[in-house]
C-alpha cells in the first residue's frame, strides 16, 4: 500500500472521530506548557512491518539494523514504557523500556521446486535505558531542551544467536519547542551511537545516526488535537568483521494521528506512519496512553 493512501485512511479517520468525543484539556509528550513536578508515563503499543530484510527501533527516532539474513518481512508488535520525573522545571529524568513479538517472513526459491514461504517467530525483552532532558531559559517564543539517553542493556539477536549488551547504545538530542496557538511545534536535530558488539568470534556494528524532523499539534478543540511529524535519519551500513555488508540506510518517515484528552492528567494517542523509501519501514501504527501522577 503508498503513503498516500494510508495517510488518506488516517486522515478520514481523524476526520470522522472528533465527532464522538468529549471535553477537556489536551496534555503534550512532556506537558511542556503546564509544566509540574512529578511522575509521567507513557505507555505504547506498536506494530510495525518492514516490508524488507531489516528490523526497525522507532523510539527516540527510526533506526535499522539488519541481522544478515535476507527476510522479506518482519512484523513487530512491541510495548514500550516510558517514565518521566520531573525533579524541578529545568530537569526531567527518564526511563524507557521495550519488548516485542516478531514474525520474520522468508521467500525460498528453487530452480527444481516451486516456491516456498517460510518464518519464524520469537519474543524480546529489547531495551532497557536511562536518560534525562534539560530545559535552558526561553528564547523568545522558543524553549531549547537538551536531552540525552544512553541503554542500560540492549538484547540484540544476530542470526540465531541472542544476547545481551550493556551500555552499547545512546544518543543525544536537540530541540525547540514553541506553541502559538493551536499550534504546538517542535524542531529537532540528534545523533546516535551503536558500539561494535562481539558474538563470540564474530563483530558486528550497526552504524551510527543522525536524525533530525519536527513533531507539531493543531490545537482543534479544548479536547483533540491533530498531529503531524516528519522525520529524516541517515545511519552507516552495518558492518561484519570489519566488512561493510549493507548499504548505508535514508530513513525518511511522515505520521499523522491525533490525541484526545480523556481528562485533566489522562489521555490516548493514534497514529500511523509510512514511508515511500526502501530503507524505511513500510508502515508504522501506534496507540498510546498518557498518563501524569
């Protein structure tokens, strides 16, 4: 299916929910403009379809890896956790977790057979990280934050193999945020490291990143607003001992969804994402709840 027509279906979809829904106040990723001391959570159910042989990390932006066998799909369906507190209003700390289910497609091919589909199927504890965000001093209508966030293990698995690594990953981020209503915007530009890791004899990298993009939210009511993100990533091809064995990866991505507040410290997000790039996944769908303490 094109961009274009799943962000058609998201869109008419958008269009059509905000006649069902009731009042009260929208909250942000961060409550940036009604800012307060104390816990925030952000829980996220995600799937996710590749549509080639690589598996994808969305969060804090769209990664790649690809564990060197040729899959012509992988389906994720991962939870992520996320916790925010807030010990004044210049720092938050956070804590992110994720684990996911994935079916890897495989085609095979033969010169004296036909056909055959094959997959594989399996679960995952991914992630486990740490991370804060700091907010400097306005800059006019603009709010500069720094945030940085680095794993505290990461349980990677390379062709049959699985395992688990610490400290192998982290990133850095900059951002502005700004709201002029309805609208609240934020810009940002990051970059991402990924150590070389050991399977017993064997290394593999997976390259580093940048990425930068913007997050925006059409204020439509006092209850639902509408979002709209773009991203674009560029990561280094993935190398095997040494030797570089995928090309490096262009990972453009366009959401659109929307949030609806079910009160003053709850509410729930939908979005779907595409892209028409074939280092990007193929689609991207996500239903989260928001939560403040």
């Amino acid at each position: 299916m094109s961009v274009y027509k799943i962000l058609f279906k998201v869109f008419c979809f958008i269009g059509i929910l905000p006649s069902f829904l009731l009042a009260s106040d929208p909250i942000s990723f961060d409550s940036l403009f009604k800012k307060q001391i104390g816990l925030r959570s952000i829980t996220t159910l995600e799937y996710l379809s590749s549509g080639n042989a690589d598996f994808y990390n969305t969060f804090p932006f769209i990664s790649v890896y690809n564990d060197g066998r040729n899959y012509t799909d992988n389906k994720q369906f991962s939870l992520r956790q996320n916790f925010i507190y807030s010990l004044n209003n210049k720092l938050d700390l956070m804590l992110s977790a994720k684990a996911s289910f994935v079916r890897s497609d495989s085609e095979q091919t033969s010169f004296f057979a036909p056909t055959s589909y094959t997959h594989e199927q399996y679960t995952n504890f991914d992630n486990l990280s740490l991370g804060f965000v700091y907010s400097f001093e306005n800059l006019g209508d603009f709010v500069p934050q720094l945030s940085a966030s680095i794993s505290v293990f990461d349980r990677v698995r390379f062709t049959t193999a699985k395992k688990l690594f610490y400290a192998s990953s982290g990133n850095v981020q900059f951002s502005f945020k700004t709201f002029s209503d309805p609208l609240i915007l934020s810009l940002y530009l990051g970059g991402a490291y990924n150590s070389t890791l050991h399977f017993k004899s064997n290394k593999v990298n997976f390259g580093n990143a940048v990425f930068a993009g913007f997050n925006g939210s059409i204020i439509l009511s006092p209850k639902v607003s509408l979002d709209i993100g773009f991203s674009q990533s560029y990561q280094q091809g993935s190398k095997f001992n040494g030797r570089q064995y995928t090309s490096s990866y262009s990972i453009p991505n366009i959401s659109l969804g929307f949030s609806y507040s079910l009160d003053d410290d709850t509410a729930i997000s939908l979005s779907g994402s595409a892209s028409g790039s074939n280092s990007a996944p193929n689609s991207i769908f996500a239903l989260s709840l928001w939560k403040k303490f």
